[in-house]
C-alpha cells in the first residue's frame, strides 16, 4: 500500500499573511455587524409588511440577526481567501440592506 504525499500548499510570505488575517477579521467585525443590522432591518419590516404584528417582526428579525452575525464570522474564517470573504458578507448585506430601503415607512 502506497502513501500518497499531502498537496502543496503555497506559504505565504508572513507580512502578506497578517494582512490577510486582519482582512479576514476586519470582514467578520465591520462586514458581520453591517450584514446584522441590514438583516435586522430587512427581515424586520418585510415581516411587518407581511402582516405580522410589530413585536413579533423585531423580536424574529432580531434572533435573526444574531445569526447572521455568527454566520459571518464563521464565513470569513471559513472561506479560501479574504476576496470571497468579503464578496460573501457584503453581497447580502447589500440585498437585505435594499430590502429595508425597499420596504421603508411599511411598519405599523
């Protein structure tokens, strides 16, 4: 039975892979807390515009947003480079963020 070698992984110069870890932390605070307030925000008034009574939009929109915020952290960590971890936090924050501008003036 033969062992087949691990593949090679290219190594980072130290310098570049500090920058890439800040970027990647940077995305999980700045990205994640954005992405939860859109979140927040967006699921918020498209339940209220839903016909869900008020107290219940900002309580499960809230929940929500507590889960986005650690899915966004898990994301940037997870994720094979800092380009796709900002491209996937940032993308829908920007939809649920257009989802609220949509939905504005809609709650009861």
């Amino acid at each position: 039975m033969s062992e087949v070698a691990p593949p090679h992984k290219a190594v980072l110069p130290l310098g570049r892979y500090r920058w890439a870890i800040a970027s990647r932390l940077l995305a999980a605070v700045a990205a994640g807390h954005a992405l939860s307030s859109a979140t927040a925000a967006g699921i918020g008034l498209l339940l209220a515009r839903s016909g869900s009574t008020s107290v219940d939009a900002v309580l499960w929109a809230s929940m929500l947003a507590f889960v986005a915020q650690a899915l966004a952290a898990l994301w940037a960590f997870g994720c094979v480079n800092a380009r796709r971890a900002w491209l996937g936090i940032c993308i829908p924050a920007a939809l649920l963020g257009a989802l609220a501008f949509a939905f504005r003036g809609a709650a009861v």
